[in-house]
C-alpha cells in the first residue's frame, strides 16, 4: 500500500468537522481500526475487495460492511436486480409488487408466523416490534438481552444505572436525549442466565410487556434457559421477540431461532436480508402483528422498492447455493487457522463465536494495542482486518489460505513484541478504541 497518502483519513479529520461522530455508524469509525492511519473511505467495493481513494485495494477481511454483504460486495446477481428497478422507478404513488412476494417467501421460511411489516434499518425495525409487542401485552416495561440499536427504548436502559448496557455488545452508550420518564421501562439481563431472568421476573413480572434477545451470539441459547423463558412468557402472555438482525440468514436461510429452537412471537431481520441495500422485516403471529393497525406506524421510504427487490433476490440466491453452509465452512476453517497460526510462533490465540461470525484474540498485555498491530500489519499487506471476520461467499477457500499465510507472517512478527510486553512500541500510532468513549 501507499503509505504516504493518506487521502481517506484527511477527508475523515474533515468530516469530524462537519459530521458529529465523522460517520453514522459507531463499528466504521476509523478509531475502532486502526486510528490516524485508516483507509476510511472507498471508491469501490466488490466482492471482498475494496479499493480506498488512493487507489490502493485491500481484500475485507473484516467486518464486510458489519454482516450486511452475505453475499459479497456488489453481487452481480442482486446488483442487476436492483438496477431494474432503478430503471423502471423505484418510487412510485403506488405500491411495490414485491413487497408481497416476500411477504409470502418470508411466511414460506417461517412457517409459525403469519404476517410482516418492513422497514429499511434494524434499529427502527426493533422499534416496531418493541411498539407492537408493548401495544399487544398493555404493558411497558421490556426486558432484554443483547444489543438492539439506537432507539430511546433501548437506552433508556442507562437511565436507571450508567452501566446497565455493559456486557449488552457496546458498554457505555449514552442516554442524553432520552426522556428521563423512560427510566425502568427497559431492563437487560444476561443471555443464558436463568437465574438473572427469574430474579427479574420475580421483581418486575406484572409490569412485563415484552421479552427481547437475539436468538445466538457467541454461544447458543442453554435448554434451561430457553425452556425458562418460553413457560414464563407463555404463562404470563408476554410476547418474545426475537432479533435476527445479526444472526438471521448465517446458520440456515431464515431466522437463526429455527435452528436453536426458540419460538417467538415476533422476528425481526435487517442486514443480513438484503446484501446491502436498506431492508427490514417484522415477522410475526397475527395477534402481534396486527396491532400495527392500531398504532400509528408509517414512512415513506418504506415503499421504497429496491429493499424488497434486494431482499427477494438475496434471499433466494442464498437458498439456491447453500450460502449458510459455505459461512460455516469457511469460518471454522478461519478459527482452526487463527489458533493454528498463533501457536506456530508461540502466541496463544482464542477463537470464538458463531462459524460466520468468528473473531479472536490473543494473551498478552495490553490487548487494545495488540488489536491494533494486527490491523497495522494486515493493513501494510493489503488486508483490512481486525480481531472480527465476517463471513461471506466472497471468502472462498482459496483466499482463506492466502489470509492465513499473511496472519502467519503477522503473528510471526508481532510475537517478540507480545511475549515481551512491548506492543506499544511496534505501533505507528495510537491504539484503538474500545467503545463508545474518547471518540470525538
Ligand atoms: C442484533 C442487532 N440488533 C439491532 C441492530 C441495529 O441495526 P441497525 O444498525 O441496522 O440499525 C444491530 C446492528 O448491529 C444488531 O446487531
């Protein structure tokens, strides 16, 4: 790469100027890779390639566009899909067609639900379910587990206690905005916590209007826990949602919870759907969803036809090729490699999460540096990567190998430094950051 230019992150410093935050996705700040020294922005993006305003092109061995791209960048398949409907209007004072064809493949896939409302991102997706589950219990106060977006029902979590949301993907989320009346209407407790979710239940169990968790994040759902919650929610009839918007279309073409066993009311898919083109969906039973006619939820762009259009096309070319089973290939060959790797040059690197979803780390002091040196050596060897992989039909095998023998060479190289507890001193800059503080 050319190191000299660094024409990405001078228009970054730019746009800290004139775009709070200089992104508007807190997982793409230029700080959470590799800060100063980013790429930051590119001109194109294919496959896995992306190519940066310098012209230099990377192989994404990262989080391709976090999980949105099951598919690959610009999948020819989707692309021309897409561009059809560009064409002929994509807007229109009437409806788009396909919003009803993949209603009914939505349906065909998630045989327990019977009806489905869109939208274009996760996080208002959420929204609307948390609004119809809460429309459907008459109750308010909504107990999770993981992270679902921005929305104040989800912050108001840090109202009642600063560190409510640690440990819930991103600590340290910050409530300012968010109506202080919404204190103690969203609770989090732990995944696979039965005792943490009975202790809940025992404290607030008539004030609960909604259950929501993902189905799967590194680990899968205990049976205790699982059979935990679905006797208390049927028991009490509070509806549990289900938020696929990570996991959904990795482990089987559909909703993860088919596959670890969970059974909702309300399912609600965003970027794994579409391959990158705005898309949401709420799935769910007709008692739950047809409070949406009850309460006022509506917006203009979610006529948009495009989103359906990629949706329809990503979903069935999934199905076509088996995409979940080529993620699971490849991301365990990536795991077995990591471990592999780090062990050959005396490091000692644990791999975890979901095959699709994998990430690592590796012991040693100082592990945001570490973190940070992987990405600064990857980068100089045409990677963008961090401790997160992604996958996607794009990582063929082939490619795999090329990237294992470059995180070779890189453990190789940073290992003096980690057994020696000097990482600070390989990097060209500063360390990344962990959350959600120091960023502007
Ligand atoms: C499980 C989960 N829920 C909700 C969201 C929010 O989705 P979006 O970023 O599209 O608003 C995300 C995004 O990472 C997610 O992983």
């Amino acid at each position: 790469m050319n190191d000299e230019k660094r024409t990405g992150q001078e228009l970054y410093n730019r746009a800290k100027e004139l775009i709070p935050g200089g992104t508007q996705l807190l997982s793409k700040r230029p700080e959470m890779f590799l800060p100063d020294r980013w790429p930051s922005y590119y001109t194109r993006a294919n496959g896995c390639e992306v190519t940066d305003l310098d012209g230099n092109t990377y192989k994404d061995f990262s989080i391709m566009g976090v999980g949105a791209c099951i598919l690959g960048y610009a999948d020819p398949d989707v692309t021309e899909a897409v561009v059809r409907v560009v064409q002929d209007g994509n807007m229109s004072t009437l409806n788009a067609p396909e919003e009803v064809e993949l209603a009914e493949l939505l349906l065909e896939l998630h045989p327990w639900a019977e009806k489905v409302r869109y939208a274009r991102s996760g996080g208002e997706a959420m929204a609307i379910a948390v609004r119809l589950a809460r429309a459907a219990s008459g109750k308010d106060l909504v107990l999770f587990s993981g992270y679902h977006g921005w929305s104040d029902w989800y912050l108001a979590a840090n109202i009642s206690d600063d560190a409510a949301l640690d440990g819930h993907l991103l600590s340290g989320l910050e409530p300012a905005g968010v109506p202080r009346a919404l204190k103690e209407t969203a609770i989090p407790f732990p995944f696979n916590d039965d005792e943490a979710f009975r202790a809940l239940m025992d404290r607030y169990g008539d004030r609960v209007g909604a259950v929501v968790l993902e189905p799967i994040r590194n680990d899968p759902p205990k049976d205790s826990f699982r059979a935990l919650i679905h006797e208390t929610v049927r028991r009490r009839g509070i509806p549990l949602v289900v938020d696929e918007i990570t996991a959904g279309f990795r482990l089987n073409v559909g909703g993860a919870h088919l596959v670890v066993g969970w059974q909702p009311d309300i399912a609600v898919f965003a970027k794994g759907m579409s391959n990158g083109h705005p898309m949401a969906a709420v799935i769910g039973t007709s008692a739950t969803m047809d409070l949406a006619q009850s309460s006022f939820i509506s917006s203009t762009y979610w006529t948009d036809r495009t989103g359906p259009t990629a949706a329809l096309t990503t979903i069935r070319k999934m199905r076509e090729i088996d995409a979940p089973h080529h993620l699971e290939q490849i991301g365990r060959m990536v795991q077995e490699g990591w471990v592999a790797a780090g062990a050959e040059h005396g490091l000692s690197v644990h791999a975890g999460g979901m095959y699709p979803l994998s990430h690592f780390d590796v012991d040693g002091e100082s592990p945001l540096a570490i973190r940070t040196a992987f990405t600064q050596a990857m980068l100089d060897r045409g990677y963008l990567a961090n401790r997160s992989l992604y996958v996607s039909l794009a990582h063929t095998e082939e490619l795999v190998r090329e990237y294992l023998g470059a995180c070779d060479a890189v453990f190789a190289e940073l290992a003096p430094y980690i057994n020696e507890g000097r990482i600070g001193a390989y990097l060209k800059g500063k360390p990344i950051h962990s959350g959600f503080q120091r960023l502007n």
